[in-house]
C-alpha cells in the first residue's frame, strides 16, 4: 500500500530529527492528509 509506506517513511524522517523534508510525494501527502 503506497500511502501506508509513504506517510510511514515521513513519519521516521520527522523522528529522526528532520525539521524540512523534500519528496517527490509531497502531492500526493497532501492529498493523503486531507482525507
């Protein structure tokens, strides 16, 4: 399930410490988010 991974490896990055995160998901986040 692409959403599940998707979000799933953002969450990890925001854990590990990052404060700017850079995808080439980030339309599709958007659209994941808004659910």
């Amino acid at each position: 399930d692409e959403e599940r991974i998707v979000l799933e490896m953002l969450t990890s990055m925001k854990r590990a410490g990052a404060s700017l995160i850079i995808t080439y998901f980030a339309k599709d986040v958007s659209k994941y988010l808004n659910k």
